[in-house]
C-alpha cells in the first residue's frame, strides 16, 4: 500500500487515467526529457558504489540530503544515455517525493513501477525500476536512523 502523498498520488492518478500505450509512453518520455541529473554539489564521477541501484540496467545512483525543515531532497543520475525508463522514473521520483519527510517515503510501495509502466516493461528492467524504489526507502530508512539521538545524519 502506498502511503498518502499527494504529489505522488495526483501523479498515479494521471497515469491510471492514460488512455493508451500511445498516451502513456508519451508521459514516460515527458518526464524522461525532465530528468535532471545530480550536480557535482551532491556527487561527481565516478559515482560511489554505494549510491549504485542493484538490478538497474541503466546504471543508476540516487542520493538523498535532508533540507532544513526536515523534508528530503532526491537526486539520481542515470549513466546508460538511452535509459529512458529509469529516468523517467528517476523525474518522477524526484518530483513528487522530495520535499517529504523520510518517513512518508518508506509507505511508497514499489507496486508504483507496475502502475506507471503497466506491461511495457521486460523483466528484468522491471527488476531495476523496482529497486529505485527500494533504494529510496533505503536511504530514508537510514535518514530516520541518523535522525535517532546520538547519530548524525549524511
């Protein structure tokens, strides 16, 4: 179950109500075209292992930065150029989860890919797109645990 949050829903909401795969994957490459990869504030080339998402086969990372009123900030960068997929979802992720706190992003269920991607998708890209969604929840779990006293946050 996803949990509430309502960039992410009204966004569901759009590609629920997509007409089509010819209306869909127009989505898909909107939100492509608005990827925007990390800049060298957050991280540079080459990337640390430890940002990488397993299974991705457009080999991407994903950071995420706490913001002074408790929210966080996500940041990706998709290295495989013709990954449309992965940055499409990447914009996406990025556009509706940033600005929440890290708690509200461990209720995102990873189900989102198949709603956003319906059976347009292979296998094991769906493997890789899953895992975006599973290494966001990481990096919030982590946030919540840097939160925790004693601990410091990235």
């Amino acid at each position: 179950m996803t949990r509430d949050i309502p960039k992410l829903r009204s966004l569901l909401e759009t590609f629920d109500a997509a007409a089509g795969t010819e209306e869909r994957t127009a989505l898909l490459i909107d939100y492509a075209e608005r990827f925007r990869e990390v800049g060298p504030e957050i991280a540079t080339r080459p990337f640390p292992e430890e940002n990488k998402i397993p299974y991705c086969e457009s080999e991407a990372y994903v950071w995420m930065r706490r913001q002074e009123d408790g929210t966080v900030r996500l940041y990706f960068a998709v290295e495989n150029p013709s990954g449309i997929s992965a940055k499409a979802l990447a914009a996406i992720l990025d556009r509706t989860l940033s600005g929440s706190p890290p708690e509200d992003l461990l209720g995102v269920s990873p189900d989102i890919v198949q709603r956003i991607f319906r059976q347009n998708i292979s296998m094991g890209k769906g493997l890789g797109l899953t895992a975006m969604v599973q290494a966001v929840q990481a990096l919030a779990r982590h946030h919540l645990r840097a939160k925790s006293p004693g601990r410091s946050s990235l």
